[in-house]
C-alpha cells in the first residue's frame, strides 16, 4: 500500500482538546496518531499582571495520517547531559571515548556459543585482559588465569572466532570479577529515537540571526524534525498558512518538493526575500495568484487596495512602512541603502497610488520627501504619470552620491506597467544588506531548485 499523507497542526495549548474534535471530525479518530508537546520557553509567568495559574511553556503538534500507511523515518534525538553522566560514565583514558559496558551473553544458544572465555592478568591487580593466545595452558609466574562461562541457563551472544575478533579491536572490557562486557561508544550511538516531548528545540528568540520579525514565526529545526520523520525525500510539504516560511525554507533545504499558501502579499514578499537569502537567485520556484499585468494589477487593486500596494512595494523590493491598514501620512514603503559614510544610512520612501494621479500628489510627495529626510521619493501609479506631473517631478533636483559618482533624479516617477517590465527604482546599489528587510541566514543543505508538482 502507497503510504499516505501526514498531517501536522499547531497549537496553544488551550484550543488543543477543540482542535482535536475539529481534526477526528475531519481527519477520523482513528488516524489520530500522536499528540507532541513542544516546550517553546524555560519559563513564563503573568503573575504581575494578575495571573493566577500556571505558565504556560509548551504548545500542542497533533498529528494525524490519512489512512493507517504512512511513511514514517526514525528521528534520533541528542542524549541528554544525566542519561550520557548515568549510561556512558566510563571514558577511555587514551582517547577520552565515553562508553557504557554491554551484556555479551544471549538467552538462547546458537552455533558455537558454549565456551568458557579465558582471561588472565597480573597477580595483585584488578583489571582483566583477554588470553588470546590461551597463555593459561601454560601459565606464567605471577599471573592468574580464569575460565568464564555464560550465565547459569544462558549463552555467549557470539562465536568464539567473533568474540575474538572484538577483543583484538579493543571492544571488550571486564567487569571485576573477569566477565567480559562489550564496549558500546556514545559517539557510535545515533541517540534516542524521537519522543512526544520535545524539549531541546528553544523559540526563535534564542535565534537571533533567525527572526524575521513575523510574530508566528517557528524555528526551522522544529519544521525540519516533522519534515525529516513524514516526508520522503522526494516527497511534498504542504503549508496552507506559511507565513513567513519557515515551512518552505525548511523542505527546500531537505531536498523536498513544496507548496506554501497564503493570503497576505507581505508574507509572498517575504518569502520570496527569506528564499534568495537562504539559497541564492538559483532557488527556482513559481508564484501562482500574483498578477503578471497591468490589468491583473488593476483587479487587485479594485478587489484590495493594501494587497495592491504590498505586491507593489514587492516588485520594487521594498518593506511596508506599515503593516497595518491604517493611514501611512504619505509613506507606503521604504528602502534603505548604504549612504557615503559609512555606518550612515539613506532612505528611499515610495508612495502607492492605484487611482488617478495628478501634480498634486507629486508635490505631496515632495513635501514628505522633505519632512522625512529622504534622500530618494517614488511615486508608483497605475496610470502614466501627466506633463505636469514630470515637470515637478524634475524640479526636485537630484540625490548625488560621491561613491558612486553619479547623480540619481530625487523624486521619480514609475507605473506598474514599468515595473512589470523590468524597470525598477534609480538608486545607489544596496550594499548592505539586511537592512530594508531582515535578511535570513545562508542555509546548509540540498535545496537549490524545486522540481514541478504533478498539478
């Protein structure tokens, strides 16, 4: 049978018992699977504030399967600091190796497993060697031999030819009374296979280089843990709510095929921002819903205006002034790039009309220009900007940079239809980077391209 989907949901602990009943409605009880609980902080406590209960530290990841096959791959999480101080307590003085002692003994007999296991070592000291050379034949002086026999009803889990074999690769080890021991190495251990609670992934917060300032964003290792169980390489991750993109950055990297949905424009602009960070212009991807011409352009911005401008201030590479839909005082997005001095930083401001423009908005534009200390104005139009209109513009003068030895026009004027076509803001090169936008770290993995989805 083809294994089936996995389905993964997120929540606050106090909608989890709702969502449970919404997902056995919608999924079926009987492929509820596993309820995880993820510990996001070390502490929390709204006791100032009159709090009279708990903290709450943890969120809820229920996961559920479409049908009872699934594909699933075993996930090995660190051992922790008092399992590793409690099971591999003794360390090799040469290599400094930490190892715990295993039982060589098996309950059932097989093969040549009924043999006593020789040792020998000096007389006065504590510690056991192996007699490979069957010395106790004949015996030296100031030696002691010992002949060891499995456990009374048991035998040795190994032939006598293996077990030697692992003595001469320094594997065993004794015990004080002579009873060999396998030598099982911590390093060698791929550590303890996933459980449902996850304590060692922190919040983004304890990430710095990787906030984006989105306020649901999750860490990428938490995204890359559920990927890595439920996903094949190969396979598809889908995120009907990506929000900045965690999800597709995580499964790009995995070297899985991805879809991510979302209704904001902010969060396509994002994306799209956090992919060219982490993996390059080589990062190959289709946006499907953006408009790809002027009269698309003119439909979403009849349909919704602050989607219009973001998909706008997108194109140009520009952050919102403000995220919110309330009234901007005459700035809709902004760029920020390295000025002549260094450490000092300009500002280009953008305003976003999808009506008729006419010179006042350019003298509008020029007095915010002024108030704001800009260096650079854009006034971005759906319709072509009037003769007037390019008279005032060209009145404002011109932003000189001594870097670049050239001269960029203060205040311009662009339509939709220039955008779309490739032209974009006159401006000094964005040196540094991470400044108009959080820039997301480089990431390290096998994600360069995407392959196309059977849709």
């Amino acid at each position: 049978m083809k294994p089936s989907a996995s389905i993964y949901l997120h929540c606050d602990p106090t909608a989890s018992h709702y969502l449970k009943l919404l997902m056995d409605a919608v999924f079926g009880v009987e492929n509820f699977r596993t309820e995880i609980i993820w510990k996001r902080s070390s502490a929390h406590s709204d006791a100032k504030q009159g709090r009279a209960q708990h903290g709450r530290i943890h969120d809820v990841i229920l996961f559920y399967t479409k049908t009872d096959a699934w594909f699933w791959n075993q996930v090995f999480m660190d051992y922790g600091r008092e399992y590793i101080d409690a099971f591999y307590r003794h360390i090799e003085p040469d290599t400094g190796r930490r190892y715990q002692m295993g039982d060589l003994s098996a309950a059932k007999p097989g093969g040549d497993t009924q043999y006593e296991w020789r040792v020998k070592r000096r007389t006065g000291q504590e510690e056991w060697q192996s007699d490979l050379t069957e010395e106790w034949k004949s015996p030296k002086k100031g030696w002691e031999y010992k002949g060891i026999p499995p456990y009374k009803g048991r035998s040795w889990a190994y032939s006598k030819a293996n077990m030697i074999e692992y003595a001469k690769a320094g594997r065993i080890c004794y015990t004080t009374t002579g009873t060999p021991r396998y030598k099982r190495y911590l390093d060698e251990m791929p550590g303890v296979p996933l459980q449902d609670v996850w304590t060692d992934i922190g919040p983004i917060g304890a990430r710095a280089a990787e906030r984006l300032g989105y306020p649901t964003q999750k860490p990428e290792a938490l995204l890359e843990r559920i990927i890595q169980s439920s996903c094949p390489e190969g396979g598809v991750v889908l995120d009907p709510f990506c929000g900045c993109g965690t999800t597709v950055v995580a499964a790009h990297k995995l070297g899985r095929r991805w879809i991510g949905v979302d209704i904001m424009q902010l969060a396509i602009n994002l994306i799209k921002n956090r992919l060219r960070d982490s993996f390059g212009e080589a990062a190959a991807y289709k946006v499907i819903g953006e408009p790809v011409s002027a009269p698309d352009a003119e439909r979403l911005a009849e349909s919704d205006p602050y989607q219009f401008q973001w998909w706008v201030l997108g194109l140009v590479g520009a952050r919102p002034a403000d995220q919110k839909k309330r009234a901007d005082k005459g700035v809709d997005g902004k760029i920020i790039f390295q000025g002549d001095t260094p450490g000092v930083f300009e500002t280009v401001i953008l305003s976003v009309k999808a009506g008729k423009t006419g010179v006042a908005h350019v003298r509008d534009l020029k007095g915010v220009l002024e108030r704001e200390a800009a260096a650079i104005g854009v006034l971005i139009s759906m319709r072509e900007p009037t003769r007037d209109m390019r008279t005032e513009a060209a009145a404002a003068g011109f932003y000189e940079s001594a870097t670049w030895g050239r001269k960029y026009p203060r205040l311009q004027l662009l339509t939709v239809a220039d955008l779309l076509s490739g032209k974009t803001v006159d401006m000094p090169p964005i040196r540094q980077v991470g400044v108009t936008f959080k820039k997301a770290p480089k990431a390290s993995g096998k994600g360069d391209s995407q392959g196309d989805l059977p849709l």
